[in-house]
C-alpha cells in the first residue's frame, strides 16, 4: 500500500526559556565575606528548520503539531552560569514554504538550502554577581531568564521542478514522464492512478537537463473541491513552463478541445499567475487517432491561441524527444525556478510606558535610579548587543530620565546605577 501523501501541515514550536540568574554568595574556610558569586543562567535552545533532500513529504508533521527546544539551566554558586539549552532541529522536505499561521505571509522559503532559525531561544537571567555595588555589597536577588520566542506556523511543501505536467486524468502524464526520466511512477489505464506528485530528472545532453512533475490528473469542478488535482496544483506553482498533456484519439469520447478549455479555465480559477505561465501543448496518443482531420483541427485551434502544439505518442516512444528538445530550448530563455520573498514582519514588542514615578538619590557618590517601568525596560534589553544598549539609551532621554538627573546636578563622569546595572554619565 503506497504511503501518505501530506503537503501542508500546521504546527506550534516554542523556543527554550533562558534558565534563571542564581543568589549565591562565597564560602570558603578562612575567608569572611566572600561576596556574591551567583551564576547567569544559560540560553534557551532554539528551534531551527534545515531542508532535507531525502524527504518527500510533511507526513512527520501529520501525528507531531507542538515542537519545543530545550531550556537553559540555572545558574549556581561560585559564578558557574547554567548550561545553555540544546537546539531542536526540524527537518522538513526542500521547497517548503513556511508561512505565519494567522497571517499567511511567507516567513522563509527553505529551497536554498541554509537552515533558518524559527524561533530563538530566551536570554538567561543574571545571578547575583552582577548586581554588587559598594553601597550593596550582599544583593539577595538576580535575574530570571526571558521566555523563548513561541509560533504557529503552516509549512506548505511546493515541488521544485522546471516544468509541470497538467491534464485531465488517464492523458498518459505518468507514462511520459516514465519514458524521459528514470522515475517510476504508477501506470494503469484508469482514472486517478497517480494519487501523488512524482518528479523526475530528464536529461538532455552533456550539461543539460531540467527536473519534471507529474501531479495527479484535473477534472472539471477542481476549484470546487471535485477530483484530486486541484489540492496539488501547489506543487507547480513554481515551474517555469508548463505542459498541457491532451488526449486527441478521442478514446474516451471526449473532445480534445473541449478537455483544453477546462483545464485551462482550472487552471485560471487557481490561480491567474499560473494560468499565464509559458506553456505547450502536446497533443498524445496521436497513434491512436484514425482521423488525422481531429488532430489538424485541435493544432489549429491552440497555435491560434499562440500556443505551440507538438503531436506525440509517449507510449510507443514516438515525437518525445522532439518535446524534450523543444523544452530545454524554451527552458534556456525563461528565469530560474520561483523562488518565495519573505513577506512576514515580526510584530514589534509591546511599548513599554516611561512615564511613571522616578526615584533619584545619591548615595556614596553613586546616583541611584528606580522606577517599575525602568525594571520592566530592562528585561526587554541585551546588554551585550550594541544597537539594543544604543536602543536602551534612546529610550531613556525620551522618557527624560536624564533631564531629571540633571535638575538633581548630576555632572559628566558620576556614577548612575540602574537596579544594579551601572554606567558613567556622558551629556
């Protein structure tokens, strides 16, 4: 029984929670006082996406919905700081594109082959250490460490192929695919015997040669849930070129014109974009049409619409290398596969409100600083990142906190302390 195919699929993932900042002070036989030596804590895990050729599929995601990285440690005494959490890599099909779940737009495109960080990991928290200062010399708190970044994604897995093969079911897509490539796709002479999408390599000449995709056959009503085509119509969106597989033997009493204008209006009801895309017509099982009349009067009607319409019969091998070559010199003029641009935008952090109470006094030369919305600032910044403290600074003299300790006579050079985080004061 062949397997699953899933395509799309919803989940959460929830980077690790940086690991909390200890209170701990020295001890040691002989030595009076130690001092506070607590420990950061370490760095959540993040959740990280890497594209995997050998994966064909989302089926992985189909039981498994949540994803969560591992959180840093605590920090400990003698200023040991907590062990950084580990990393989750996901790995997911190449081609998939992965889009916010509330929005749609495209978060990343994983066709290039880099890994891409979904979701960082939370700063761990300060320990103790940090927050002595000749006026406190025992401080009996730290920091905790910051939550991971949380997401709920869709991954939407789109093939990468150079040219797509479209037509109704039973057309001989499967077959022509089987005999210009090494792919062995299922074959039988009944409708819906391909049930998922296949690629295949096809091969020219030396240096030459383009990636096919046979999806499942179209029926009429696609766009309105009928068939199984439409729900894998994704999986060309990015091919350069199109082709439109017709039956003109009439085999099945259908009209071969009347079969092209219903995928092509399937097609439009998709998506206008793909509709638009080159394409040629081939028009198969020439070696079963008796009246050659049928065949003229199809390649008439689709050259007038611009088209170009090539007679072949992939069974019995006949007029597919002919296609081959016409697509690799039509393939030489078109750009390369479609490649996904981010679309999405982080939303920005909360403001957080300046414009409550400060507290200023001076105390051993030091100026001190509290304020509730200055502690909850604080959590919001790495210190060890330059543009987050030019950030930290910025939003300080728009609050005018500076202009405050000025009225207080601060001068250039005097100590400021902020909840244990202490700076010299520049104008």
């Amino acid at each position: 029984m062949a397997s699953t195919f899933v395509d799309t699929a919803k989940i959460t993932v929830k980077a690790g929670k940086g690991g909390n900042g200890a209170v701990a002070f020295h001890r040691e036989k002989y030595v009076a006082a130690g001092g506070p030596d607590g420990g950061d804590g370490g760095r959540g895990g993040d959740v990280i996406l890497v594209a995997d050729n050998h994966l064909t599929t989302l089926m992985d995601f189909r039981y498994r919905r949540k994803y969560a990285a591992e959180a840093g440690a605590d920090g400990s005494g003698a200023r040991c700081s907590g062990r950084d959490g580990a990393d989750l890599t996901i790995k997911v099909p190449t081609g998939t594109v992965v889009r916010d779940a509330q929005t749609g737009e495209v978060i990343r495109d994983m066709s290039d082959g880099k890994p891409f960080v979904l979701a960082r990991g939370g700063r761990g928290g300060w320990g103790n250490q940090h927050f002595a200062t000749p006026t406190r010399q025992a401080p009996r708190f730290a920091k905790p460490g910051l939550p991971g970044e949380t997401r709920e994604v869709i991954l939407e897995l789109k093939l990468l192929a150079d040219v797509g093969l479209v037509g109704f079911p039973n057309v001989g897509k499967s077959t022509l695919l089987s005999v210009v490539s090494k792919a062995n796709p299922k074959i039988a002479n009944y409708h819906f015997t391909t049930l998922m999408p296949n690629l295949g390599v096809v091969w020219v000449e030396e240096g030459v040669s383009f990636v096919m995709a046979d999806i499942p056959g179209i029926i009429e009503g696609a766009s309105e849930g009928a068939g199984l085509g439409h729900d894998f119509l994704r999986h060309i969106d990015r091919c350069r070129l199109l082709v439109h597989l017709v039956d003109v033997s009439g085999s099945e009493g259908r009209d071969p014109i009347e079969d092209f204008d219903a995928i092509c209006r399937e097609l439009e009801q998709y998506s206008p974009e793909l509709a638009s895309r080159p394409m040629i017509v081939a028009a198969n099982k020439c070696d079963l049409c008796y009246d050659r009349e049928e065949i003229d009067r199809f390649r008439a009607y689709v050259e007038g619409k611009g088209l170009a319409c090539l007679e072949l019969s992939a069974a019995a091998h006949q007029g597919v290398r002919e296609l081959v070559w016409e697509i690799a010199r039509r393939l030489r003029d078109l750009p390369p596969v479609k490649y996904y641009e981010p679309e999405y935008t982080a939303p920005a952090a909360p403001p957080v409100e300046t414009a409550g109470p400060v507290k200023i006094w001076q105390e051993d030369g030091v100026w001190h600083v509290e304020a509730a919305w200055l502690d909850q600032l604080m959590e919001s910044v790495n210190f060890g990142d330059y543009e987050s403290r030019s950030w930290f600074d910025q939003k300080l003299r728009a609050s005018g906190l500076f202009d405050q300790l000025e009225a207080e006579g601060i001068a250039d050079g005097d100590t400021v302390d902020l909840y244990g985080l202490q700076f010299e004061y520049q104008r």
